[in-house]
C-alpha cells in the first residue's frame, strides 16, 4: 500500500469524521431547540398560574364575580383594579400571541390564552367597556388581534355561578 492510498484512507476517515461530527451537532442543536421551546412554555404558564392566584386571592376575585353577575355599578377604584387586571391577562396574551409567532411558543399554548381573553374576559360587557380604555396603550397588531376576537365573540349574559354549577353537579351525580 503506497503512501498516497494511505492518504486517501486517511482523507476518507476524516471527512467521515466531520460527516459524522455534523450529525451529531445537527442533533444536539435541534435538542437545544426542544429544550428552548419547552423552557418558554414552561415560563408562560407559570406567569398565568401566579396571574391566576393573584386574581384568586385578591380583591379582584369578587369584582370578577360580580362582572360575571351583571353588575355594572363600580366604583373608580373597583373600575381600576378590574381594568389592570384586564391590562395583565392582555399582555401576557400578546407575549403569548408573539412568541408563537417567532415559533417560540406552541399553538396549544396560544390558543389557550386567546380562549381564555374570548371566554373569560371579553364576552362581558364590562371588560368590553374597559378594553376601549385599554386598546390605544396596546400595541396596534396586537389590538387588532383583540378588535377581531370582539367582533367574534357574542356578550354574555349574567350568570349565577353557583346556579351553573349546581347544574353541572346534577349532572354528574
């Protein structure tokens, strides 16, 4: 075997080498996406879970009652506090709506913070009123986004929260 075979042996060894070196980097960069993809959905349902406990424990929780109740008769201080709670659950949907986007965040991800805007805040008229204070300090790609989530989604009408959730329970039982 004459030393330019060996060369040629040699060359094929490393370029299988390289070949085989690509692979591996290609299969470890695509896990480190997986792994990116998951820490960010991870993060935005964590922030909803602290959002939701927020509402839970504060005094928030009763004006969201009484919303869903039909009450209309707020005080300044109650319209604000429903009206930041409003501004909280819409900025994490627009992170939400923007990372998924970028094809950082999964569509399930997203579509359950849209549904979570449509069916717990938006379909009430006092949100809707609220939300016309809110859409010019929202960004405008954004608050189209919610504009045609409005004129999709129909008004609630008052509900009894106990009521419907007797009903359900009779359902079951």
């Amino acid at each position: 075997m004459s030393f330019s075979d060996l060369a040629s042996i040699g060359s094929f060894v490393s370029a299988s080498a390289v070949l085989v070196s690509l692979i591996y980097l290609a299969i470890q960069v695509r896990q480190a996406e997986k792994n990116q993809r998951a820490v960010l959905n991870q993060g935005y349902i964590t922030r909803v879970t602290d959002y939701l406990r927020w509402y839970a424990e504060s005094p928030i929780n009763e004006l969201r009652a009484r919303v869903m109740a039909g009450d209309i008769s707020f005080t300044a201080e109650e319209l604000l506090r429903l009206q930041l709670a409003l501004r909280v659950t819409l900025l994490s949907a627009q992170d939400a709506y923007l990372q998924h986007k970028a094809g950082l965040v999964d569509a399930m991800t997203l579509d359950n913070s849209m549904r979570s805007i449509r069916i717990t805040w938006l379909n009430f008229p006092v949100y809707r009123a609220l939300w016309q204070q809110q859409a010019p300090t929202i960004a405008p790609e954004f608050a189209a986004v919610i504009e045609t989530m409005l004129r999709e989604t129909p008004v609630t009408k008052p509900s009894d929260m106990v009521s419907l959730f007797r009903a359900d329970l009779a359902k079951i039982a």
